[in-house]
C-alpha cells in the first residue's frame, strides 16, 4: 500500500473513531440521567439533606467534564482526520482518557468480586469502557500515525 492510502486510511479511522467519541460523550450524559434518576444517587442526596446538593453538583461538574474532554478528544480527531492541523493538546487528553478507562475497568473487574448483587450492570457497564479504552488506544495510535506518514510525505 503506498504512503498516500496509508495516509488516506489513518485519517478515515480518525473521523470514524472521533465520531465514536464524540457518541460515547453522549452516552456519559445518558448514563448521567439514568443514575441520577435511579436509586442510587437520590438516596445518597437525601441522607445526606444539606450535603444532598454537593452530591449533586459534584456530580454534575464531573459529568461535564468527562463530557466536554471526550467532545474536545472527539472533535479535534476529526478534524485532524479531515486534514486540519491540531496541536499535541488533543493527543495528550485522549492518553489521559485512556488511562482513566484502563483504571475504570480494573476497578469494575475488582467490583465484581467484591459485589456480586448486581454483576449484570457491572459487566455491561465495563464491557462499555473497554470499548471506550480501545476506541482511544486505537485514535491515539491512527493520529500519531498519520502525523509521522505526513510529515515523511512532506519530506519526499
């Protein structure tokens, strides 16, 4: 394969795995409402009456943040995929994202020999972030490909 399909198919996987991104930055705000409105979270505000709206704020403020950084990882990948010149910002986020999945799915690994009440949301919930893990290894992998290949392009 030549350098100019090489180039052509990096910067396709980018678009495609910023889309995916970008879509489970949306999942993040379902998975948000679902857990708020769940049990869970209510009875841990209303036990705590004052601190009740700490927990919810708190929450919300991590929730929009684990939003806002995948949206930036997200979109920055596809418009580097598009052929637009991004700086290393969006390359160092998405490593950072990406420890913090590795981190989450061997918690939730650990999770589900500590509690085995609800195993089911635990395997789905970790089966989702191993996806998310593998969609940054994969984008952080394609982007700095492509850099490398554009620039040895450039060099010809």
């Amino acid at each position: 394969m030549n350098m100019e399909a090489k180039i052509r198919r990096l910067e396709d996987n980018l678009i495609t795995l910023g889309t995916g991104v970008v879509l489970f930055a949306v999942w993040t705000i379902v998975r948000y409402m679902l857990t708020l409105y769940s049990e869970g979270l209510r009875q841990a505000a209303a036990s705590y009456q004052e601190e009740g709206t700490a927990v919810y704020v708190i929450s919300y403020a991590l929730m929009m943040s684990d939003f806002l950084l995948r949206c930036f990882v997200g979109f920055s990948a596809r418009a580097e995929g598009m052929g637009s010149k991004k700086g290393n910002g969006y390359i160092l986020w998405a490593c950072v994202l990406l420890l913090l999945y590795v981190l989450s799915v061997l918690i939730e690994i650990f999770l589900i020999f500590v509690f085995a009440d609800d195993i089911l949301n635990m395997i789905i919930t970790m089966f989702i972030d191993a996806t998310s893990a593998f969609f940054t290894a994969d984008l952080i992998f394609s982007a700095v490909s492509v850099r490398k290949l554009r620039k040895k392009k450039e060099a010809l």
